[in-house]
C-alpha cells in the first residue's frame, strides 16, 4: 500500500542533472515501496506480464520538486504489451486525478507527475508513456520515472522531464541510478557475524572519576548525507490546470448520463399510450409532452376493432393534442400507434382494452322466452362456446400483435392479414 507520507525521522535523496530546471527530492522508503510496487512477480504474473504505473504526488518550487506519496495507476491491459490506456482507464486517470484534490490525505499535495515500469524495455519512454505524459502529465516542470525490474527485487530507474521548449529526451535517463530491495534478517545477522559490532561509549556520571589517564574522545560515527524535505504549497493551482481535469470529468459524468437514460428509457414508456373507457366512446391518450411525440410531425395509429382492421393517419395538430376518441364496435379492442420523429427510428407502442359492449338504445335487447328444458341446455351450450370463442379469438389477437411488434423490432415490414371469410353470427 502507498504511504500517507514520510515520517519524521525519514531519509531523504535527490536527483539534480544541468538539463533539467528542477531538482527532484524523494523518501527512500517511498521510493523503496515503488520499486517493491514495479517489481512484484506476483503482480506482473496477474497482469500478463504487463508494465504498471502509477501517480507521484508531492510538492513544488521553481528549483525543486519533493515527492512525498504515490498511488496506482489502473489499467485493464487490453491494448497490447506495455502500459497503453483504453477509453475507460483514461476516465479512471480523469477522476482518480480530480478526486484526489478531495482527498484527506492529499490535499495538500498535487500531482508532481508519474512512474511507469518497463518489464521487456530500457530505460526510457516510449511512445505511448509520452503520450501518457504529455496528456495527464502537461505542465513543464511535470516529470516522469521510468522503473525497469532486473530480477532479484534489482531494478534501475531514471527520471525524465521537458527541456526549454518542451523537448523531453525520450530515449534515455541523463542519469540512472539502481534500486535493491533492503537486506533480509538473515542477511544482516550474517554480515554481523563476519564484522564485530561497534558500541557508542556510554555517559558517565557527574561524580565519577577515571582510574588513570585521561579520557579518551568517542569515535565519530559517519553520518549518511540527507537533504531537508520541503513540504510547503508556495504557489495556488493555476486556473488552466484545474480545468484539464475539469473537462473529462464533466464529459465522463454526460456520457454516463446519457447512456444511463438511453439503457433505462423504451420506446413505449416514450409514449406512454393508454385506452380508456368512457359512456359508448373510448379515449385513446398518450404522452404529448414526450420527445419523440414533440420532434414528430405526424403518427400512425392501427385500430383492432373485433375482427376488423382499420389505419388512422394523425396530423400534427392531432398528434401533439396528445388524444382521440374511437366508436367502438366490440368489447375487444387492440391499438399500436407509431410515431414517426423526425431523425431516428420510427417508435411504437401498443395498448389494448376489453370492455362491455355498449348497448345501443335503438337496438332493445330481444327477450328469448323460456322454452322446455331441452332447449334451455342448448342454450346454454351456445353461450359456453360463444365465451369460449370470444375467448380464443381476444388471445389470436393478442398473439398477433405480439408478432407485429416483434416484426417491427426487428426490421420485418409488416404485412396486413389476408381477409378471411365473413364470421357467421350464431344465433
């Protein structure tokens, strides 16, 4: 895991060359962490053998550039050999960038630039690692580490950075140094063993006098060199630099958006059609305040009125009132309206409605009068396979509507069913 940062008693080295401006100051135990992260067998093994990356935060002046902390870079691999970036990485980069601004831990740090490990390569940058760099990492004094494992935990690394002009030397480090993993605990009870250990002289009392002769000074024990980190914000982000990684983000959040509606939205929730009963009049309303009713200019609406098939072209007057009312015939009644907008496909929706017949006053209801009980049973037959026909003939429409949407999804034109012949009313 990256750390939060170095400790008090950290140690500290830097990397100054003449071509570059800025020097770069960095922990040992972060850098020892990024060597452990690029030279993880076990890591490389779960990516394929692929390159990993990361991102350096840290601090900055116009002569030096502190490292303080690091955090991973994701990547699915599935652009070839190397760390190349698809669509979805660079978003995750976008946000991880942008994100960290919120972050408790780096808030008072800003992406100093980046690392890349080169399992199969040199040191140096190929193209796309610049292209990584001059996208995500654009500012001059940016730079960027290139780590490339050697085995046995060994590794050689060089920092890279722009030039006047913004050149960057792609091709090599102007100066590589190596990075090996700290000594085991058998390793260092050996070496030990073979070299006898040097004590510090332990302080004596205020009251305490020598035996004979004068005391002799400690030996000076040698100080390994270290520089003083330097953790201040001394300048305020720049407005440019808060909108390179305003802008994907803003994009990221539309497409997702965009995509969430188009994944979550169907053409007949669009419309929205609906049938209601009203006295001997039915009421067929849909959504006119919908998009692809208001970007439509006319529609279509085909009426299955029992076993008659009729077509009702509406205008645009008609269409954005947002309903009609249908005479109808029978108590079954079936409706596919489509909408034409005017750019993109045709869209449908489809509603059916099954309700008494109305009875019409001038049509008084016959009264059959009651005859011997032989008849009565007939009767009665015949109103079981009346109910029993009205039934099968509602699902065939049901069917067949079914059958027409799926057509229409899938391209088929439709055809209209061939006339049958006449239904003979039964008695």
């Amino acid at each position: 895991m990256p750390a939060k940062g170095p400790g008090p008693e950290s140690q500290f080295a830097s990397w100054r060359v003449s071509q570059l401006a800025p020097a770069i100051e960095y922990p040992l135990e972060v850098m020892e962490e990024i060597r452990a992260f690029a030279c993880d067998e076990l890591l490389r093994l779960s990516h394929g053998g692929d390159d990993v990356g990361g991102v350096l935060f840290g601090t900055r002046r116009d002569d030096l550039i502190c490292i303080v902390t690091w955090r991973p870079m994701a990547s699915d691999h599935t652009q070839g050999q190397g760390l190349r970036l698809s669509s979805g990485d660079r978003m995750n980069l976008a946000v991880q960038l942008e994100m960290a601004r919120r972050n408790r831990d780096l808030k008072d740090l800003r992406p100093v630039g980046w690392f890349v490990s080169h399992v199969r390569g040199e040191v140096s940058l190929s193209p796309s690692d610049l292209e990584i760099y001059h996208s995500f990492f654009p500012e001059a004094w940016q730079v960027a580490l290139v780590i490339c494992p050697k085995g046995d935990g060994r590794a050689q690394a060089g920092f890279f950075g722009r030039e006047p002009g913004n050149k960057v030397l792609a091709d090599a480090s102007y100066q590589c140094f190596d990075l090996e993993p700290p000594r085991s605990a058998a390793m260092a009870a050996t070496a030990a063993a073979a070299s006898p250990p040097q004590f510090l002289p332990r302080p004596m009392p205020d009251n305490h006098v020598e035996a004979s002769g004068p005391a002799s000074p400690p030996p000076e024990i040698p100080q390994a060199p270290y520089w003083p980190p330097s953790f201040g914000i001394e300048e305020k982000l720049p407005t440019r630099e808060r909108w390179i990684w305003a802008i994907p983000i803003v994009l990221a959040l539309g497409i997702a958006a965009f995509m969430l509606h188009q994944q979550h939205t169907s053409p007949g929730a669009a419309i929205a059609l609906r049938a209601l009963s009203e006295a001997q009049t039915v009421q067929l309303a849909w959504d006119a305040n919908s998009r692809p009713v208001r970007d439509s200019g006319h529609a279509e609406i085909q009426i299955e009125d029992g076993g008659s098939s009729s077509l009702v072209s509406l205008t645009a007057d008609q269409l954005h009132a947002g309903k009609i009312f249908y005479l109808p015939q029978s108590n079954d009644l079936g409706f596919v309206m489509t909408v034409y907008p005017a750019n993109g496909e045709p869209i449908q929706d489809f509603t059916r409605l099954i309700a008494p017949t109305p009875a019409s006053p001038a049509q008084p209801t016959r009264q059959i009068p009651a005859g011997p009980p032989e008849e009565q049973a007939i009767e009665q037959q015949v109103r079981q396979l009346r109910e029993a026909l009205g039934k099968e003939r509602a699902r065939a429409d049901e069917l067949q509507n079914l059958v027409r949407i799926l057509e229409n999804r899938l391209g088929i034109p439709y055809e209209a069913p061939r006339p049958g012949p006449p239904r003979s009313s039964a008695r």
